[in-house]
C-alpha cells in the first residue's frame, strides 16, 4: 500500500497495520486509512483497494468467530459499556471497586496487579452500566479498548496523557480523564493543576477522583459518564396500565418502529396504534406512527391486532 503525499495519520496507520498481530487491529487500521484517503479521482483505485482488503478481513474474521468454540468466558458488550485504563499503580481497580461497590478488583501497591479484565456493572437511576477494569498499559486489550463506548482514563500525574494517547489514538470511544488520587494533593497543588488543565487541556474531558469520594460527587461523575453513551430511554406501558419502570435502551434518534421491533421481532406490523407520553411528544398521549422519532425518557403504549 503505497503512502505516497497521504496525511501522518494515514502515514501512521499504515505502519501500525504493518505490525499488527490481530484482524481487529488491522480493521481499525483499515478505518483510520480509509477515512484519511484522499477522495479525488487519482486515488479511487486506492481507496477502493483499501476497501476490498478490510471486506476481506472481516469476512474472514467472522467466519474464525462462527468456526472457533473458545473455552473462555467472553465479555458480551452492554447497552453501555466503559473501560478503566491507565497505567499501572494509577488506582483503577480502587474506582472499579468504588463504582461496583465489591472487591472484586485486586488492589495493590505492586504494578501490574491487574494482569486481566474485571467485569462489572453499577447503577445510575434507571439503568445499569457495564465497566471493565482492563489491565493496565501497555497490556491492555486493545480490542476492548477500540469496541468500548467510553474510556475511563486514569492518571495521577500529567505528563502521563501523552503517554497513554500513543496507545488509544485509534479508538473512537468518548474519554474521559480522571485525576485519582485527588486525596493526597495540597490545596496549592490542586490549585494549580486545575490551571494547568484549563490552560493546556482545554478540549479534555477531566473529573477529579479519590478513594474518599462523597455521594454527591460520585452521583455527578456517574451524570457526567452517563451523558457521553448515544443512548436513550424508553418506558413501555399497556393500554390502562401504569409504565414499565425498568427502561428499554436505544440508539439516540430511534424510532417508533426499532422499540417495536426490540419488544418482538414483526410486531411493528401488527401495530395499530400508538402513544407517546413525554420529551418527543406535542402533547400526552399523542398519537403517532411508526416514523417518529423517539427521546430520552418517552414513555410509548402500543394496541396491536
């Protein structure tokens, strides 16, 4: 694949793709250069080669998945699903335990005490969110790291950004940094890490974190997590019923039609009318059809033949 006048990006992805290991690797590779091909006539033939090589890959990628019968437990990914990362010794496996409220995570003063993946699930109002305590950089799993919605990213000191973004500057995820160990810092010190952030960091995404978190701080961290999945909620409800109190998770803009068709696959086509209650309607009980577009937190009853 010739690089020839293609951006430092592609120039990169290139190299990255030279030296994979993995058909997930070599995927986002593929998508990295793709997306940094230049669209002009002269470089057609490139992109589409670019293009028939990661159908290639795929393809063959899920045909190993079909044929291959793994004896280890694989990590089914949630309606919302982040991952801890950082390096080692940073406290990821004290806020994995904080948020999961166990001790399921091994915590040490040694590094690299965390040499797998850590399941877990936490609340935030209605929903329960999957967090995965990966080991740490740079043995983390760079599949889940690329798959994830968000990247809880946890550092103690600075200059350790730069390092971790050489690791993760392929994943699309949302990131957020968190500053732990917020505990041991002198009131100056904080002082003038916030400034530092706020004069060098400004399009980061930064939360302080302890192990002496409060209530009302970890609510707001959880609000702040909460916020970067591209997910709503839907309550469903039978007609003279009260609604569902556990919420059915969507993609953002979703329609009437995809709630349907998650309750039961062909239900959307024995509809013969539904309401909505809520942020997308004009009014309560609203009737609409099957093309409107749904909100955070609509609530919808359906009659069916």
């Amino acid at each position: 694949m010739a690089s020839t006048n293609q951006s430092p990006f592609y120039q990169r992805a290139e190299q990255e793709f030279l030296e994979a290991k993995t058909d997930e690797e070599r995927i986002a590779c593929l998508d990295i250069m793709i997306k940094e091909c230049p669209k002009h006539k002269s470089s057609e033939n490139m992109l589409k080669n670019l293009k028939i090589r990661q159908k290639k890959i795929k393809d063959g990628l899920e045909r190993k998945k079909k044929s291959r019968k793994s004896s280890k437990l694989g990590i089914k990914k949630a309606d919302m699903q982040c991952v801890l990362l950082g390096l080692p010794n940073t406290g990821k496996s004290t806020i994995f335990n904080i948020l999961t409220n166990t001790k399921q995570a091994l915590v040490s003063p040694h590094p690299y005490s965390t040499y797998t993946t850590n399941l877990g699930t936490f609340n935030y109002e209605d929903v329960q969110i999957q967090i995965i305590d990966d080991a740490p950089i740079p043995n983390h799993n760079k599949s889940i790291i690329n798959s994830a919605d968000t990247l809880l990213i946890v550092i103690d000191d600075l200059q350790q950004i730069q390092k971790i973004e050489r690791h993760i500057w392929k994943s699309t995820s949302k990131k957020i940094y968190i500053y732990n160990k917020e505990d041991i810092l002198s009131e100056l010190e904080e002082r003038r890490l916030k400034a530092n952030l706020q004069s060098k960091f400004k399009k980061i995404n930064f939360v302080f974190f302890s192990k002496n978190i409060n209530k009302i701080h970890l609510r707001q961290f959880k609000k702040m997590l909460f916020d970067t999945f591209p997910i709503i909620r839907i309550y469903t409800k039978e007609p003279g019923k009260k609604a569902s109190i556990d919420p059915m998770i969507l993609k953002q803009s979703s329609k009437v039609k995809v709630a349907a068709e998650k309750i039961l696959k062909g239900f959307s086509k024995n509809i013969t009318q539904t309401k909505i209650w809520g942020p997308s309607s004009k009014f309560r009980g609203q009737s609409v059809g099957v093309n409107h577009i749904l909100k955070d937190k609509d609530v919808v009853e359906f009659k069916a033949k």
